[in-house]
C-alpha cells in the first residue's frame, strides 16, 4: 500500500452535519488522528447543497476547529458524495492480445474503454474499480500483468453522479480555499471505515443511515460491487415526529434521541413525555402523550427505509449475492431497536459497525455518525502516492482527476 508522511485531511459533508478529521501516518503506515470538527450543517438537503453561503460557513467552522485541534493548516481534503443519486453499473470489457503478455498499457487501455462506456454530459465518474480480469474467458485473474492469451476481459464497477450536485459541492469546498484530494462516494467511504477483510470477501451489506440519505454499499470477493443512495434519512423521522406532535423541530429531535425507538416495548404506554407545543413559549402549552405515540410515529418511517433497501437490493440481483451480514452504521442506526427492526425487514445478521483502525480518535467521535469520515482518511491513506510527501499536486491519486491515476494507485494496492 502506499503511503506518505504529512497529513491527511477528511471533510465529510452531510446533511446534518459537517466533520472534518486530520490525520498523520505514523511510522507504522496506520492514520492517527490530530484534530477534529464538527458542526451542524446547513445548506443542504437530502445529500445535495441548497445553500452555498450557509454551507461554506459551516465548512469553514468546522476545518477551522480541526485546524486549531491539530495545530497544522490543511490545503487538500477528500470528501464524500452523497447527492445527485450516485448510481452504479458494472462494465464488462475486451480487449484482443495478439499473443503478448498483458502489460500496463493493455491494462490502461482497457479501463479508458470501460469508462468511455459511461461518460455522459450530465453524469460524472467518482470511480471506476476493476472487480476482476479475465484470460481467454478464464476468471477470477487477481493480476493479469505478464500472462499470455488472445483476449483480456475485465469487469469494471462504474460508480457516477449527477454532475449538477457533485460541482456545486466542489464549487463550495473550494471557496473554503481547500483542494479536492480525492472524491468518495458515502457507502463506500462508510464501508471502509467499518467492515473487516473477511466480511468484504465473503459478502456484506453496508448500510448508512444518515440525516438525508440512507446508502448502501455491497462488497463482495474484497471488492465494492454495488452502491445505491436513498434519499430518505433520520431527519424524515425527526420532521415525521414535529408533524404528527405537533412540536417545533429541535424538540422533535430531543424526544428522538432521548425517548425514541424502533421496536415498541410494554411500558411504553405508561411513559408519559411532556410535548412543547409549536409557536407556543417555552413555558407556554404542553401535551403530555404517551411514549407508545411516539414510537408508532417513528416505527413506520424506518420499517419504510429499510423496506426501500431490500427493494434496491432485489432489484440490482445483490440481496442473495451479498450473502446475509448486513453492517449498520450513520447517526440515525443508533437509535434504540434499529438493529433488531432491519433484521426483521431485511431477514438478515445485522451488527452496527463504528470507524475502526483510527489511532487517536476519542470515545465521542468514535461511533457510527463518524464512520463517513473515517473511511475517507482510510481511503486517502490507500490512494496516497508513493512518494511520501506531505502535499500533493490537486488531483493527484484518485481525485477530481484521472481514472489512470486511479487506476495505477489500485494496482499498486492490490499488487
């Protein structure tokens, strides 16, 4: 794996919340971690900016926190996309060999023929990641530099966005006067941070659950084989529980933390909660209503979720593929009961999954909301160029930039 000294800057922007970690690589090759910020979000909706003036300044608090815990100045950043519905597709490709070895230019101009495959004006590529190569239609190839054959095949997983939503981002991060290092999209950047070697070859769902979007990331044979983001998140809970109490937003989120639950109890009849009404003063009109309310409230909104994944999965062919480990993590999987409600819905082994391998990270930031953030350090960390140094060219490894880049640091990884 390549590595370099100098540090390593994480942002992730969600819906709910702006998180900034940075890292630096010890001497052992693992991140650790330096300095952290988080802020509330705004300006965005459902994974996609609404709002640039109030998403830079959130941004720009939040690196400015990690910034000042850290004691460094960052230029470059990886961040996550969740916005502009990433979708993704799996290429086959073939190439004919005349009878020489594979070498890296046969291998490059395949993966520029794959990609050619799904450029379109109004998606971008976010990444484009041999699955596996083929020899005269003999599979399973791990590294095909150096054999012989007529034709070589690869599989290429195709990872796109809406490019409106994608630039709209970039364009707000670099207003903070920051570099896209690299852009990851969500469920994979969550799988990173969460999932162990074994799971990813035997065959896992990982599932995010954020404050605007829910996505999903599939590994299978060690590699991501399938994403999908649906935009449905804890925030639909939190406006599902203002509606039907009546009760402005941030005491809906309280009740939420505080009360809420995914699987009804027995006593939650018994357990009566104070609801401040909407427009009324803080010592103004209350309700009182019973616990049970709330979670009939909240039941229906997450069963509706995970309902959604399973019909992506099906759709796509990846339920049965993926085997039956499903790993939870994102702010909203910690609510009471969630675990046990997506394995009655999605009839399999669920775990919540919280960033591992991250050296320094405090009990606060060391759970499943920080998973997104996690996973970017490790991805930068991967995609880092051999060279150590500690600032890179923008778009250097698998940034904003070139699939060839990208390309070349996944063969030095996996080879």
């Amino acid at each position: 794996m390549a590595q370099r000294n100098g540090l390593i800057a994480a942002l992730d922007v969600g819906t709910t919340k702006v998180c900034c970690f940075i890292a630096r690589v010890q001497d052992d090759g693992a991140p650790r971690i330096l300095g952290i910020g988080h802020q509330l979000a705004r300006g965005m909706r459902n994974g996609a900016v609404v709002d640039m003036e109030e998403l830079e300044t959130s941004i720009r608090a939040s690196v400015d926190a990690a910034e000042e815990m850290a004691g460094e100045r960052i230029r470059m950043v990886a961040v996550n996309i969740s916005g502009g519905h990433p979708g993704s597709a799996n290429v086959k490709v073939e190439v004919a060999m005349n009878g020489h070895a594979v070498n890296e230019a046969d291998i490059r101009r395949m993966l520029e023929h794959g990609r050619a495959h799904h450029e379109s004006p109004d998606r971008e590529l976010i990444h484009a990641i041999p699955v596996d190569y083929t020899i005269d239609g003999n599979e399973g190839i791990k590294d095909p530099r150096g054999m012989f054959g007529d034709r070589l095949g690869v599989a290429i997983h195709i990872i796109s966005a809406g490019s409106g939503p994608v630039r709209n981002l970039a364009t707000v991060v670099n207003r903070c006067h920051l570099d896209l290092e690299a852009r990851v999209v969500s469920p994979y950047a969550s799988g990173l941070a969460c999932l162990v070697d074994d799971e990813k070859e035997l065959g896992v769902t990982c599932i995010d659950m954020g404050g605007g979007t829910t996505s999903i990331a599939v590994f299978l044979g060690g590699q991501l084989v399938h994403t999908d983001v649906i935009p449905v998140g804890g925030a639909h809970v939190t406006s599902d529980i203002a509606r039907g109490l009546s009760t402005p937003l941030v005491h809906a989120e309280r009740m939420k933390t505080l009360y809420g639950s995914a699987i009804p109890s027995p006593s939650d009849d018994r357990e009566i909660l104070k609801v401040p009404l909407v427009g009324e003063d803080e010592d103004g009109a209350s309700n009182q209503v019973p616990r049970s309310m709330l979670i009939q409230i909240i039941q229906p909104r997450l069963e509706e979720t995970f309902e959604l994944v399973r019909n992506h999965l099906e759709q796509g062919g990846f339920d049965k593929m993926a085997g039956r480990r499903v790993v939870l993590t994102g702010g909203a999987s910690q609510m009471q009961g969630v675990r046990e409600l997506a394995g009655l819905v999605l009839d399999k082994q669920v775990r919540l999954g919280r960033p591992v391998g991250l050296q320094g990270l405090p009990e606060a930031t060391n759970g499943p909301a920080f998973s997104t953030c996690g996973g970017l350090i490790r991805y930068a960390l991967a995609h880092a160029p051999a060279p150590a140094r500690g600032k890179r060219a923008a778009g250097a490894g698998d940034g904003s930039g070139s699939g060839l880049g990208r390309l070349g640091s996944w063969l030095k990884r996996n080879f």
